[in-house]
C-alpha cells in the first residue's frame, strides 16, 4: 500500500494545504486526510524530502493511507488473456491500420497490414472503436465523419528523473505530490513516486516536458505535420495564438540542463545528489485541440475526449494517456454515447461489475465503505483470511 501525500513549503502554500484540506475532510471520499504542519510529523510520513531541510522553512503535507498503485500495463496483459479465452475475440499482433473507409451500406472497411505474413487484410464492422493512443487522431481523421474535423493534436513527451541507489531508493515508500509552477497546465505538478521499473525498485521525479513531432514514441517524424489538415489549420493556428505562455513554458523546458533539473528535484529532495538520478523519457502523449463553444477556437484539452458520429457506429479515444483511473469511466461513456438502445438491457450487467454504477458515492457512505473493502480484497490489500 502506499501513502499519497501533497507536500508544500513557503508560508502562502502552507495556508492554501490548510484551506484544501479543511474544504475535503469533510467530504465521505477524503475523511481519511489528515493535516501536519509539524516538521517532526512530516519527517515521520516523508524522511527523504525532509532530510535536510532548513529549520525554519515553513512546510505542511496532507496524507491519504489509502492510496494504491495499479501496475496498469500487468492489468492489460491480464485482461488480454481473458479476452484470448473467449469464444467470440481474436487478438492479432504486429498488425497495422492503413485506412478506415465507410462502405455503401454503412458499415466500415477497415484496411490492415499484417506484417507477420506480409499482406494486407480487409475487415468489415458495423462499429469501430480507436483506441490507438498517439495515433487515434491519424485514424480518426481517415474515417472522415464530421466530428473528425476541426480537431488537432500537439505531441508533448514526458521526461523524468530515476534514481535507483538502494540507499535513496529504500528512504521514500510514498507518492508524493507538489504544486504546478504558476501558468502551467495540470500535468506539470511536480511529484516524487515510489516505481518498479523492470522489477527493480526506484524513484521517479518529474514531469519534464520534451517535445518530439511523433505521435507515438515509434512513430514518424511526419506525424505532426501529417495530421494538419485543412478543415483544422485555423484550429492550430488559434491555438498556437492562445497559448503562447505554455508554448514558453514547452521551450524553457527544453533548455533544461540535467543540472537544472536536480535543481528542481532538490525542491521535493534538498539532498538530492545529481550522479544518483538519469534522466528517462517516459512516452508521448498527443494533447487535443478543438474549437468549443466556451473558449472558442483552437482550445486545448487536458484531458482525454471521446469522439463519436452521430449514428453511434465509430468512437476514438483522444488525449492525454489514460490510465486505471479513468479507462472504465471513458468505455462507460463510449457505451452511453454509442449504444443508448442497449443500455437498459446491459445495466444489470454492468452494475454486477461496477456495484456503484449510477449511484453518488458521496451520497452514500456505506455503498463507498463496500466497494472500498470489496476493492482491496481483489487487489490483495488485506488479506482474505483475516477479512472481517
């Protein structure tokens, strides 16, 4: 298990903790927060990012007990298999989407590279989800619905400091989170995690954002330019316009030296030595571009978004990476837009595998303190034996 902690320092950051955490200790789902502003305490939740810290700094931490992290890709594995088992699935590896047509009748062409024996394949659905990552805007594009334009998509990679020094490694078992530079967007909260990366135990810093035009860390130099279109050059333009602040911020990144860069970390790990952390890339993520009603044209999305026609029949999944938290959330919102006629008839079902579907977990305690328990169990939190 591990403790979620958001730490800040300087006497402003320090009020602000307070006023969050009295704002959400009320609230059923962070009851468990607690609060410290005492050194001494802190040292207790957080050794590393103490040690060393001047006396007289003014610092405060909030602590979750109860956060967990999910190995998501080991999930994804698994729930491959249990796909491969089914009658009705196939799984084709190292194949490639070319194009994505609509047919006479309605239905889709989907046009396949099949690297394994070198052909190319031709598939027919009455429904198509993309869920390509970096390269779902490219296939979007192809189908050419309506809801397809007017879309654009910028490639930011995200770069972090490693450390994997059993003496610094063995000192922090927590993920701990600061607070986003002024003028930032969300992704940029600095944080400081406790990782196993290919089974070795490590910390990682960041984020640092990187720039590469791929929209996959496999992908073409071209993608980015690729991906300009004429229904959608305005939409780039005005945003290139609008945001020229993190267009700053992206180039200041850049031009980090890895010294600077520990000179970041140094503000979450005073004694932070620069031999003991590399510096990795961790992967691309293409950030959405749309015009909206609210901010008008070429605004760009934080988030992830799912694009859907109007007759249901195709759904793209755009945006930033994501991740267990918000994967069930998004295919919920693909069957709603998607599949409205089936929804009554798949609601038992799904409320089987999702018991707090359509119900407010801060509205109802018991139901969060039951899905909570169930939870923990099949992540293997407590133990089954000693289950109450």
């Amino acid at each position: 298990m591990q403790n979620w902690t958001t730490s800040l320092n300087g006497e402003d950051n320090v009020k602000l903790l307070e006023k969050r955490f009295e704002a959400l200790s009320n609230h059923p789902l962070f009851q468990e927060m607690e609060f410290s502003d005492d050194p001494e305490r802190i040292k207790e939740w957080i050794p590393l990012i103490m040690e060393g810290r001047a006396p007289e700094e003014y610092i405060a931490a909030t602590k979750v007990a109860s956060g967990t992290d999910v190995n998501f890709g080991a999930l994804t594995r698994k729930l491959f298999e249990n796909l491969e088992n089914q009658n009705n699935v196939d799984i084709h590896y190292n194949h490639s989407v070319d194009d994505i047509k609509r047919m006479e009748n309605g239905s889709w062409e989907v046009k396949v590279h099949n690297f394994e024996d070198d052909m190319l394949e031709y598939h027919t659905a009455n429904f198509v989800f993309i869920g390509a990552g970096g390269g779902a805007l490219p296939l979007l594009q192809k189908t050419e619905i309506p809801e397809s334009k007017h879309i654009g998509g910028f490639p930011i990679s995200g770069e972090f400091l490693v450390c994997s020094n059993p003496e610094v490694v063995d000192q922090h078992h927590v993920k701990v989170y600061g607070k986003e530079p002024v003028g930032t967007p969300p992704m940029t909260v600095p944080h400081i995690d406790r990782r196993y990366i290919q089974g070795k135990k490590t910390l990682l810093f960041g984020p640092f954002a990187g720039f590469s035009p791929k929209f996959l860390k496999t992908g073409s130099y071209m993608d980015l330019l690729g991906s300009i279109k004429p229904n959608n050059v305005i939409t780039m333009l005005a945003a290139g316009a609008k945001n020229i602040p993190l267009t700053k911020y992206l180039v200041q990144q850049l031009m980090l030296s890895k010294e600077q860069r520990i000179e970041a970390l140094r503000d979450f790990v005073p004694n932070a030595k620069s031999e003991d952390w590399d510096l990795v890339v961790a992967g691309q993520r293409v950030q959405v571009i749309k015009d909206t009603e609210a901010d008008g044209k070429g605004t760009v999305q934080f988030g992830t978004e799912v694009i859907h026609s109007k007759d249901g029949s195709m759904a793209a999944l755009l945006g930033a990476s994501p991740g267990a938290s918000t994967s069930v959330s998004i295919m919920l919102d693909a069957i709603q837009k998607c599949f409205p006629q089936y929804l009554k008839e798949w609601e038992p079902k799904i409320k089987e595998m999702i018991p707090s579907y359509g119900e407010s977990l801060a509205e109802n305690p018991e139901l969060l303190h039951a899905v909570y328990a169930s939870s923990s169990l099949t992540l293997g939190l407590v133990d089954k034996k000693n289950e109450k």
